[in-house]
C-alpha cells in the first residue's frame, strides 16, 4: 500500500461518515476533490450524484446534474450497486412511480439480492400500505 491509497482511503471514510449523517454538503465538497485525482471512479461518480441531489437537486427538483453522474458511474460499472439504488431514488422522490420501477428493476436483475428494490417495488406498488417491515423507506429521510 503506499501513503496516497491510504489517504484516499481515509478521505473516502470520511466521506461515506458525513453522507451516512445527512451532512451531504461538506461531502459534496470534498467529492469534487477526489474526483480531480480520479474521474472516472464509479464510487466517486455515484457519491457526487446523491450529494448533489441531496443538497441542490431535490429541493429544486432538478435531477439532471445528480443523473448525470450517475449515468457516468454506471457508464463505468453498468451493476454498481449505489449509483443504481440512488438513481432509483432520485425517480422515487421526483414521483415518477413507473421510471422508479424500471430502474428498481436493473437493480434487481444486476443483483437479485437488492431486498430494498423489492421493498421499494412493493410500496411503489401500494402506496396506502405501511408493512411495517421498513416499507415506505424512501418516504423516511429520502425526500419526497
């Protein structure tokens, strides 16, 4: 390992800490950063485009610059699993119910393991219904 793959794996840390508390500005700051030594990572690209929805994008329900780097995170890994669930989200909070469940859907062809998809599905499918077992989640903390 040499000092900078440590570095970047603290900054990712990092990163992925301030995104788990919601404080997805300074994230998004520091993304754009790390996308300098990198342009084309995945993970960067996926993390950018939930940061910028969640900090621009959703109040103005403006997708199109939180897509975009999703689109180029899948364009690299066409099954990474976050850029595939936040891009599914993005439809969720905009209402787009049918949208939401063809992207739903590519994430569970890419990995049939994806249980939130089949959750989402489920409440997108009945949007009166409270499971109980975790259901509505993108109505919770999500936007919409």
């Amino acid at each position: 390992k040499t000092a900078r793959t440590d570095e970047s794996f603290a900054q990712r840390s990092l990163i992925r800490a301030l995104m788990d508390k919601g404080n997805h500005k300074d994230a998004l700051a520091m993304l754009r950063q790390l996308r300098l030594g990198d342009p084309s990572d995945p993970d960067t690209l996926a993390d950018l485009g939930w940061a910028e929805w969640r900090t621009k994008g959703l109040a103005g329900k403006n997708p199109e610059e939180s897509e975009e780097y999703l689109r180029l995170a899948l364009t690299f890994n066409p099954t990474h699993r976050r850029a595939m669930e936040y891009f599914a989200s993005i439809a969720m909070d905009m209402g787009q119910v049918e949208e939401a469940k063809i992207r739903l859907n590519r994430s569970l062809e890419a990995d049939s393991g994806a249980n939130w998809a089949r959750q989402a599905i489920r409440d997108l499918d009945n949007p009166e219904v409270d499971t109980g077992k975790g259901g509505r989640f993108w109505r919770k903390g999500r936007g919409a």
